[in-house]
C-alpha cells in the first residue's frame, strides 16, 4: 500500500490515518459576523468523510479588525463557539483529525469590511496601514491565544498558525515589511518574537493534548529564504509544535533566489532537524503522482487545495483505485457544486482563481 495511506502520529494530540490534510481554503461561506452557517459545514464535512486524514478549516480570525475576507469564519468572540463546536464535531464523525486555521489579516485586511484602518508592524504606504503600538502587538499575541483557547473549548483537536502569504505574522517577519524599533523589530529574533510568543502562549495554555502547527511560506511579501530556513528550524527544535506546514507554491519549484537554485526549495526544509515535528508541503499537488513525489522529496505528508475543491473524496477514490486520475481544469459550475461548493464559493474562485472554472465558451 501506498505510504500516503499509512497513519501518522504527533507529538501532541491525535495521529492521522493518513498522510492527506485539507488545505486551509477561504470560501466565503460563514456569515458577515463570523459564524458558521450550514454551507460552509458541508463544505468542510464532506472532505473529511472523503477520507482526508486531517480536516482545516479556512483562515479563521482572531481579531475583528483582522478580517481579510468577506463571509470569513470567526474565533474573535464567544459567539463562534457554538458553531465552532458543530464544525469540529463533525469533522471528527468522519474519523478526520479538526484543525482550525487562526489568522490576522493585518495590512491586508479588508476597511470596507471592518470600518477600521488596517494595522501593520509599521507604516505602509501602499496599503495605506498603520504602524501597531506595543501594547497592541501583545494585545495582538493575546488574542491568537484567546482565539486558540476558544478553538479547544468548541473541541477542536488543534490550530495552526498562519503565519505565511504576508498576513500579520508573516509581515512581522519581514525585514521589508517590519522596520520596528522595539522588541517586535529588527534582528530576525526579534521579528520572529510575535510568532514565538503566540506558539508559547498557546502551548501553556491549551495543554499537552492540543495540536499546534505553524503554516510558513519562504518566498514573497519580503520574506528571505535564509530567514525562512532559520525560523522553520528554531520552531521545530523548540519542541512546542507539532506540525510545520510549508507552503511553496509549487513543492517541485526551485528557489526564486539565484544563489539558492539548482536544487528544490523544498529541500532547504526537508533537511533541517525536526525534533519530532511533521513536514508536511503546499502547492501544485494535483495528482496522485504529485503527492507521492512529495513524499519520496521527504515530506511527511501533503495538503491538498485545488484538488480537493475538485474531489472532496481524493483520498477515497485514490485508496480506491490505483489508477485514478482528477478531472483536468479548468471544471464545470455543475461540477463544483457536486462537490458541495455554493454559488458564493464558486464566484470567490471566479475573481481569483483563473482558468479554475469554465466558461460558458470551455
């Protein structure tokens, strides 16, 4: 049998029973205030009971101020917690381990949504955020943490930090984006402070039965690969996390950094030491072959986007049959919403996502 299919333990909380997560997916579907609605539930559900080991959801924010997308689901309130509660109940009926994405949108997220200026480690011209003060970026650290703790208290097994694609943490990070001059600022240690102290917080305080992951990504939104490289393994070799999710646009790609290429960029992170913590890798993961490569490149499992928008049983049809092969891009309006896509969902990929869904000319 195929080592996609073997089962995968952690250091923290449940092991998988196998090696396919659910890519954290933004569709739109929750309600202007955050809350679950039932669309966004069968969304999910239906890709657990397809056969994915571990279920994410959508980047969930922890601050009102931090959303990024219309209809985005919530965890800034107690009143997210009963839907909260529903979603990951029902991930679990399907034998699927429930993650929640936890997310701050910071100088990108949305004004006209939120009625407030967006914030930023520093002034940005060109979105137009403001710098954070000090108490706010730990104001900030405490509310990933609130956000986590309410997460658990609705029975999710886990979160994981989103911490790539330059959303706030990924913007601390940045030595382009981050120009501070206190101890959020700087060296690399102290541009990484906001991310460790949100990893700390939320291992205190969740215990040692709760899953905590970080999603990175080591290229874009001014981050440098050789900054990546080291925050990658400064978390791993803490001991406080239990999965890392890269995300690399493509995991076959080689490095956008001349002095970095002629291998894959994927490889500056299957060789670091893990100490116990889980690779796992994002991006152009279409096929059956993909997700196997990945694994043979080193990776310890594989999350899957585009192609479980398209097949919300992957998992299942491949356990099934050696020989599947997805259907080929781009696909039907019909097709997705077989695969429990709303009309809200599908013109989310209709404004972003080109060649994703076909014309009426295709």
């Amino acid at each position: 049998m195929s080592k996609l299919f073997e089962t995968l333990s952690f250091s923290h909380g449940p092991g998988m029973k196998n090696r396919f997560m659910l890519a954290p997916l933004t569709n739109s579907q929750s309600r202007p205030d955050g809350i679950l609605t039932d669309d966004e539930y069968k969304w999910l559900t239906m890709r657990a009971e397809g056969g994915f080991g571990l279920t994410m959801t959508c980047a969930v924010h922890v601050q009102a101020q931090g959303q990024g997308f219309p209809c985005q689901l919530g965890a800034y309130s107690d009143d997210h917690i009963e839907g909260l509660a529903r979603l990951a109940e029902g991930i679990r009926a399907h034998d699927s381990v429930s993650i929640c994405q936890i997310h701050h949108g910071g100088m990108r997220s949305l004004s006209d949504l939120t009625g407030e200026t967006p914030v930023c480690p520093s002034d940005n011209e060109e979105t137009g955020a403001r710098a954070m003060t000090t108490a706010e970026v730990e104001q900030l650290v405490g509310d990933f943490i609130s956000g986590a703790l309410r997460c658990q208290k609705a029975g999710f097994d886990g979160i994981e930090i989103h911490g790539a694609h330059g959303y706030i943490v990924s913007q601390f990070l940045s030595a382009e984006i981050n120009l501070r001059d206190d101890q959020y600022g700087g060296s690399l240690e102290n541009r990484s402070r906001v991310l460790t102290e949100i990893i700390d917080g939320i291992r205190e305080q969740c215990g040692p039965d709760f899953m905590l992951g970080v999603r990175l990504s080591p290229e874009r939104f001014g981050i440098e690969l050789p900054d990546a490289i080291s925050v990658a393994q400064t978390i791993m070799s803490s001991g406080k996390i239990d999965f890392l999710d890269m995300s690399l646009w493509d995991v076959f790609k080689e490095p956008a950094e001349e002095e970095y290429q002629g291998r894959s960029l994927m490889s500056y992170f299957t060789e670091l030491d893990r100490n116990g913590v889980r690779l796992g890798v994002a991006g152009q993961i279409r096929t059956p072959e993909d997700a196997e490569k990945a694994l043979a490149a080193g990776a310890d499992w594989v999350m899957l986007g585009r192609a479980a928008i398209i097949h919300h049983d992957f998992p299942n049809q491949y356990l099934q049959n050696p020989d599947f092969t997805p259907v080929e891009l781009p696909v039907t309006e019909e097709h997705l919403k077989k695969e429990g896509l709303t009309d809200k969902f599908i013109s989310y990929l209709n404004k972003g996502w080109s060649g994703f869904v076909a014309t009426d000319q295709e």
